[in-house]
C-alpha cells in the first residue's frame, strides 16, 4: 500500500494499493489490452481537488498526467484549442488570457485538470463550463475505444453532466475543446467583481484579465488555500427548491437570499443556511466548518473522510430539521 495523502486536496491519510501515472492516451490502451479495467478497482484522479476517500482505497489510483495545447480552429471572433485533459485548469486560463482569448475568466483559480472540469461542469462568478465548451474526447474503459462527445452529449446542468450518472466510472476524458473569444467582452454580472472593479477604478468596458485578477482576489479572501488547509471547495451543492417553499421560508427567514431559476425553482445558498444552524467556523476535533465559507468543510491535518463525513451528516440533519431543505454532496465521495 501507498500513501496518497498528496494526491487529494482534503490531505487526509489514505492509501492506495497501487498508483499508475498515465502521460499519454495509448497508455490507457496498453492497460485495456492487459485486462486491467475489467480485473481491477481503479480510479482516475487529476488533482484530486473535488474527492473525499472514506477509507484506504483497495484498488489503483490511475494519475491523470495528459499534457498539450493545440489550436484547431481560428476565426476571426474565435478559436477552437484541443487541451490535454491533464493540463491545470488554471493554467489553461492563464494561457487563454495570455494569448488574447477569453470566456474563462471568471473560472480563474479553480483547482484541478481540465479533464474534469466537464464531470460537473465547473462554475463560478456566472459563468460554467458549458459556456466555452465544444467537445471531448474519452477512452472507453469497457470498449477500449476513444468517443468523441459533443456538449449535448455531455447533458451538462448545475454541477453535473452525464459522467456523473450512466456513464460514472466509465469514460476518462483525454482530452477537452474548447471554443474561446477574441472580443475581450467579459461577463461581470457577479456583484462581487463590479465591486472590486470599482476598488480598482477602473470603469466599463473590463478587460478580461482584470476580471480574473478580481475573481482571484475575491477566491482568497473567502476560500482557503487547500496547500494550507485540507478541502475541496464547496463541500455540498446549493439546493434548488420550488418557488413555493421558498415563499413560506421567506415568511420565518425574511433575509433568507434566493436565486430563481427559469424552471421556477430557487436556488438557495446552501452556506447560508449552513451557518444559520451555527456550524461555521466550528472545529471538530480534526475537521470543522471553514470559518469564513460555511459551504466549505475542512481538514486541521489528522482528520480522516469517515471524520468529515460524519459531519456532513449532522450539518446536512440540522439544516433539514430547521428549513426541511435536503442538500447533497458536490464532492465525490470515494469508497
Ligand atoms: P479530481 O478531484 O481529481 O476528480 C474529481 C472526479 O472527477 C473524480 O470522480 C475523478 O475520478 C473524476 N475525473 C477526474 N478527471 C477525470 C478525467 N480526465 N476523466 C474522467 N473522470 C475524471 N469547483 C467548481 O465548479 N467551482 C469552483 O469555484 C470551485 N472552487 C474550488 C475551490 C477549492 C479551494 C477547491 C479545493 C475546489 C474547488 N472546486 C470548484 C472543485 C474542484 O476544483 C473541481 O471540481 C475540479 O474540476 C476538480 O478537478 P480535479 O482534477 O482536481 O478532479
Ligand atoms: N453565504 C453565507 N454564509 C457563508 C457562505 C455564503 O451567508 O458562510 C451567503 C453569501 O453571503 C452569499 C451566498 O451565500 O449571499 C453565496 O455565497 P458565495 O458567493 O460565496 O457562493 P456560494 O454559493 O457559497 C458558489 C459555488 C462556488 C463558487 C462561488 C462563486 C456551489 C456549490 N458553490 O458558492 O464553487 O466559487 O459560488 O461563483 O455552487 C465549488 O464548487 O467548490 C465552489 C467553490
């Protein structure tokens, strides 16, 4: 057994069986033709900044190194580049601006690969994945082939796509398109970053880079550094209630904020609720409540995953106790 504590941003002691590094797509092929997905427990990992392990892993971890960058399309509004799913998100984006293209901005600073920002389709400061994507490519682990999947394919929603659901544990991702601007607009809907524009002074139009300098800013004032402090960002999704119950909630919790949706839904944010039933902050022993984002869970440094599922439950108890809203996790629980 190995230790895989650096592998994942939760940094808690785990160990693995096995730890395969995968630099290119025809490794994935040799391993098919050894039986190895159909004989073994593998999981795929790329920084491993959006999963928990419960315990030690009775399998292989399979680490997604997969590089490279090509332009495959160039208009005169926009461009196609294919990226290597193993390249850093962030990297991407520094890249994206660096060479004049944007649309991803606002993604600053998400850790991770590329190659799973599409498994739930990253989002943040108003804009997702969805937004800049054009397609993929996966290995097929049953069939040892390579599919090509466009966006409708990918059924991508908040937080989710179809590799969440019947394609889970199936498809690795070997790549990702996607289709960047060239026309330096940039969305600043957020209000935190019209407020930061403002900081700076600067004024309409923004530029791209501005825009991701201020999302970073924005991310380190309220999310903590997983270098630092072991977590995987927001640890539950925000729930989505009807209008309806979100109405008799405004009753009881007048300031209560909501986000309606164009289904008639609202989505509520769950740190909201999460540091009203007074868990933000709070230290379990090991593990606690961030105490600047109540929607994040952290690890002091010994914590274990059975520690901070453990709490998960009590939060996820209370907040259906006090506001009878059910919220799931957004990190994949492993094991
Ligand atoms: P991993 O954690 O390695 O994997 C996540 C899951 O995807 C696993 O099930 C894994 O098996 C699967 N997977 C990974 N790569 C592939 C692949 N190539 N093919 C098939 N399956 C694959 N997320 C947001 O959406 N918005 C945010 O603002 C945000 N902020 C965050 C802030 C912090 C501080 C942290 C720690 C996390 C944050 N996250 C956020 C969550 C996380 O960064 C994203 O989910 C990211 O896409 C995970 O990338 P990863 O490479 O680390 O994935
Ligand atoms: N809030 C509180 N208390 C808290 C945290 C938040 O009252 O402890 C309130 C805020 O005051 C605000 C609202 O909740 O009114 C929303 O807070 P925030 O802007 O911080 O966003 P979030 O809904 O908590 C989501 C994403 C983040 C993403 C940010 C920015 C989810 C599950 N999380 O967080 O994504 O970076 O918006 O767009 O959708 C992640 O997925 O890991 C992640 C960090």
């Amino acid at each position: 057994m190995i230790s895989i504590k650096g592998l994942h941003t939760f940094g808690c002691e785990v160990q693995a069986e096995g730890l395969i590094e995968i630099n290119t797509p025809e490794d994935l092929f040799t391993l098919y033709q050894k039986g190895f997905f159909s004989e073994n427990k593998w999981l795929l990992l790329g920084g491993g900044s959006n999963v928990l392990f419960k315990n030690d892993f009775n399998g292989s971890i399979l680490l997604n190194c997969i590089k490279g960058k090509e332009i495959r399309e160039s208009g005169q509004d926009s461009v196609v580049v294919r990226f290597g799913s193993g390249e850093v998100w962030h990297e991407v984006v520094r890249w994206s601006l660096n060479n004049g293209f944007n649309g991803i901005e606002n993604l600053s600073l998400i850790p991770g690969t590329i190659g799973a920002a599409p498994i739930q389709n990253i989002g943040a400061y108003g804009v997702e994945l969805k937004d800049v994507f054009r397609s993929l490519q996966a290995f097929d682990t049953i069939t040892g082939e390579v599919v090509s999947m466009q966006k409708e394919e990918c059924r991508f929603g908040y937080r989710d796509s179809v590799f969440k659901h019947e394609l889970k544990g199936r498809m690795i991702i070997i790549s990702v398109s996607l289709e960047l601007r060239k026309d330096g607009l940039t969305s600043v809907g957020y209000g935190d970053i019209l407020k930061t524009m403002e900081r700076y002074g600067l004024r309409p139009p923004y530029k791209p880079a501005d825009v991701s300098k201020a999302v970073i800013e924005i991310r380190q004032s309220k999310l903590p550094d997983p270098a630092i402090l072991g977590n995987a960002g927001s640890f539950f999704k925000n729930p989505v209630i009807s209008s309806a119950h979100f109405e008799k909630l405004k009753v009881d919790f007048p300031d209560l904020p909501g986000y309606p949706d164009n289904r008639g839904e609202v989505k509520v944010p769950a740190g909201w609720l999460i540091e009203r039933c007074g868990f933000k902050g709070k230290r379990y022993g090991s593990v606690g409540c961030h105490e600047k984002q109540a929607l994040v869970l952290v690890n002091y440094g010994n914590g274990t995953g059975e520690e901070i599922i453990q709490l998960s439950r009590e939060i996820q108890e209370a907040v259906r106790l006090k506001y009878k809203v059910d919220i799931y996790p957004e990190v994949n629980i492993i094991g």
